[in-house]
C-alpha cells in the first residue's frame, strides 16, 4: 500500500508546497533593488492609468490584478506588498472582499494585490483555479496550454518592485 508521500496527492501538495515556498523566497530574499528603497520615486500614477488595476505581461499574455494602494504611497517610500490568494474557483475581488486586507494595509501601509488565477472552465467564468505546473486541479485535469501562475505572481512581484513602489525585502503570499 503506497504511502501518502508516494500517492499522487501526496506528490502534488510537496509540489504545491515548494512552489509556494519559491515564490515567498523570491519576494522576500530578493537583494534589495536601490529604486525600490530610495523615497520619493514612487506615486500611485507609475503602476499606470488606474491605480486599481495593474496589467502585468507573463507568459505572452497580459492579465489584469487588482492592487489596492495605501494613500501613505504619496509620501514616496517603498512599501511592503501583500498578494492575497484566493481559493480554488474564487477569484480576486471575492477573495478581497472576503479578506479586507486592503482595509488592513490602508491602516498599516502596505499595498494588497488580489490576482485571478489563470484557469477557467466553460459555464464558469468567474470561477478561477490556480495553475501549479504538475499539481493537478481540484477539479480534474488541468486543460492543455494555459498560463504558468507561478510565473505569473513572479512577474507581478518583479513589475510593482521596479516601480519603487514595493520594497523587494517585503513581499508576502497569504490567502
């Protein structure tokens, strides 16, 4: 009888696992980039024409996050980033809605970004599942040729750094 580390399942939560792990790292150890850190460069206008909305390119394809901006930005300095993950068949607004995260960064400045997922599945638009290469879907199999969301958070995290709106050293992954 296979264990749980040898069962499928097993296999794709160490995945899912170490592919969450990554991207913490990558936000959080990242050496500190001089923009993000010098005050005065950033301003809601540099994450482009409307500061709710940010278009990030990842994988040839442009794809829409909400980002909530503290108004403490206007001073300049560099913020920590929240990206808050909704579940599986949620999507960004609910998961905002949901969390009030934005509420809580408004009050401690930082700034929240709620992403969608890259995947849906016919007669359900609204409803997002997250795409972790080699982990499967919790409902089914993941469809041929649709975006990396690994990689998609990793762009969000390295366009909103090079603004100089978010300090490198402070990114964090809840949801």
């Amino acid at each position: 009888m296979p264990t749980q580390d040898e069962s499928p399942m097993g296999t794709a939560w160490k995945t899912a696992a170490v592919a969450a792990a990554m991207l913490l790292l990558a936000g959080v150890s990242a050496p500190a980039d001089a923009a993000a850190s010098s005050p005065g460069r950033c301003s809601p206008a540099m994450l482009g024409t409307d500061p709710a909305r940010l278009t990030v390119i990842s994988g040839g394809l442009s794809r829409s996050v909400s980002v909530r901006i503290p108004d403490k930005i206007a001073r300049g300095r560099a913020l920590p980033l929240v990206i808050d993950l909704h579940g599986s068949s949620g999507n960004g607004a609910r998961q905002a809605a949901d969390s009030a995260l934005a509420v809580v960064g408004e009050r401690h400045g930082f700034i929240v970004a709620n992403p969608d997922a890259g995947i849906t599945l016919p007669g359900a638009p609204q409803a997002h599942y997250w795409n972790i290469p080699g982990v499967p879907l919790t409902v089914g199999a993941t469809p041929a040729n649709v975006a990396d969301d690994v990689q998609f958070i990793a762009d969000l995290i390295d366009q909103l750094v090079a603004t100089g709106c978010v300090d490198s050293r402070r990114v964090y992954v809840t949801g």
